[in-house]
C-alpha cells in the first residue's frame, strides 16, 4: 500500500475529531494473484486463504510501517470489500449523518487525491467544528474526472 | 472522436493530480526514448513504467493498448495515451466480482454496477479489530464523529 506515512500523520493530525479505521482486505498483489509482485514473492504473500493469515499479513503490514490507526480484517467473505468495491485500495470518509464526502477512485490513481480530499475535509472539520457541504455537482470529491470507468472499453 | 478531445485536459488534470505520487505523467517521450530513435519499443516502455510504477506488471497489455497502428513501437502520438492505458489496465479488475482473487476475470472494463460516490450513504458493517479484542459497528458513529475508512493491503 503506498502513501502509509500520510495515512498515520493524517490519523495523528485529525483522531480527536474523527474516527480512523483500516480496512484489511485481500492483497492486491499476491505472488499467486493475478497481479503479482516480486516482493510478494519474496516474502511469499499469497492470496489469503484464511482468517489468520489475513490477520497476519496485516499485522506485519502494521508492525513494518509502524501505523498506529485502528485495523479492522475484513471476513473471508470479503463483504465490505464489495460493498464498498474497494479492492486494492481506496479512501472513504463517513459523515456524522452517514454519507459519504469522500469516495475516491480505486487503486493508487485514486489514493492520493482521496487522502488529499480527506485531509481537506477534516482540516476545516476541525477548525470550524462543521462537516463541509456536500458538493453541488455529481463529481467526486478526491476523483479526478467522474465516467472515466464508463469510457472504458 | 469525443474521447480523443477530452483527452488533453484529461491528462493535464491527471498529470496535476498525481505530481506528489506516481510520476507517470511526468517525464515524457523524450526520457521514454532512450536510444532517441524517435520511438518507444517496448523494452523502453517496460522500463519507463516500472521506474515510474514499481507494481505495475503488465506491460506486454499495455503496449498492446497502445500500438494502435500495430508496429512494434510506440510513436509520441500512441505514447501520449499511457496514463488513461494503465489506469484502465488498473481499474479493469472487476473488484465487485470476486475482490481480485485469482479466479477473476482479467481486463474485465464493465463500468463497476452501484459504485459507491459522494452522497451515497456509506454501507454500514460490523468487523473485528485485528487484535480481535473488539469490534466496530460503523452505524454508532452515526452522529458522533465522522469515520475515514482506509481499505488496503500489505502488497
């Protein structure tokens, strides 16, 4: 997962007037996946195919980046990932009133300007004590160009 | 072709967006072009991409993706579309399906069905923590504070 080190100053920055939590769910690059990478190999990451070794994964991955935010393991059958079609990695923020501010693109395009967004969101949270506006528009908060995924062919 | 007009802005604003993070859209034919014969093979393209994208391995659907007139290399007109190739390449795993376990579909582009977006209402949840020593129910942070959800993986 990229971007860890923004993940847990943001977590820092903002935890008294928020609630942080990751989400672990199935790898994005498991050496027996279908989109393998050498380290994965090398430190043999495959697919999880059980509870413990996604507990396990996750906790080197919060052992090695040294994150302190709440890590919640999605089930084996991944539910929350699809619910919130978030696989490999993606960025979500929940409103008091449970709607979404945040939704960003999935995968590293989408990070990013999603933590960014976040960050935005929480910055003026904190500082005026009101949840911003929804936007006007249909476009995404911390998405770059909304039907992209329709153009694809 | 509407696409190809949207196409400019829409690598600019990429190219904006991701300056702190990937560096794809930065960096151009000229540093893809290594032996400066005016075109992009593919070994060149493999290398560009992965000095730009550590986890990026697919590079022979990519070159496919972008040698449109089929000659083996990339002219800087084919080359200017790799940032909207990968991305597709990225986001072609259908992640509703089967959350990216080997049994999916590869290069699967159907526009994701019911994808979450801003002013949707968030799918409530109940996980344990890794320590299993307790459990978060998304729905009692109702009206108390609001929650960031970071989804990802170790790899």
């Amino acid at each position: 997962m990229n971007s860890v080190g923004t993940i847990e100053q943001m977590f820092q920055d903002y935890k008294d007037v928020a609630e942080f939590r990751m989400v672990y769910i199935n790898e994005a690059h498991a050496a027996d996946g279908n989109w393998p990478v050498e380290y994965a190999r090398e430190k043999g990451i495959n697919e999880h195919t059980n509870y413990g070794e996604r507990c396990t994964t996750a906790q080197m991955l919060l052992d090695e980046k040294q994150l302190t935010i709440p890590c919640l393991i999605d089930g084996m059958d991944n539910a929350v990932n699809e619910a919130y079609k978030a696989w490999p990695d993606r960025v979500f923020l929940v409103r008091t009133d449970g709607v979404l501010a945040v939704a960003a693109a999935r995968g590293p395009w989408g990070f990013e300007p999603g933590l960014e967004a976040a960050s935005e969101w929480l910055a003026h949270f904190k500082e005026t004590g009101e949840e911003p506006e929804l936007p006007a528009s249909d476009k995404e908060e911390g998405e770059e160009s909304d039907s992209q995924d329709d153009d694809q062919r | 072709m509407n696409k190809r007009r949207l196409m400019v802005p829409y690598v600019l604003l990429l190219t904006m967006l991701l300056a702190s993070s990937t560096a794809l859209g930065q960096g151009g034919f000229g540093e893809a072009d290594a032996d400066e014969d005016g075109k992009v093979s593919a070994s060149e393209m493999e290398t560009y991409v992965s000095g730009k994208l550590t986890d990026f391995d697919k590079h022979k659907e990519l070159m496919e993706a972008l040698d449109t007139d089929k000659d083996g290399s990339l002219s800087a007109e084919e080359f200017e579309n790799r940032m909207e190739a990968v991305q597709g390449l990225m986001g072609g795993v259908a992640a509703g399906d089967d959350s990216g376990s080997r049994r999916g579909r590869r290069g699967n582009r159907r526009p994701e069905e019911g994808a979450l977006k801003v002013g949707d209402v968030a799918p409530t949840f109940t996980l344990k923590s890794l320590d299993g020593d307790s459990e978060t129910d998304l729905a009692e942070f109702r009206d108390q504070k609001p929650v960031v959800l970071i989804f990802g993986s170790y790899t």
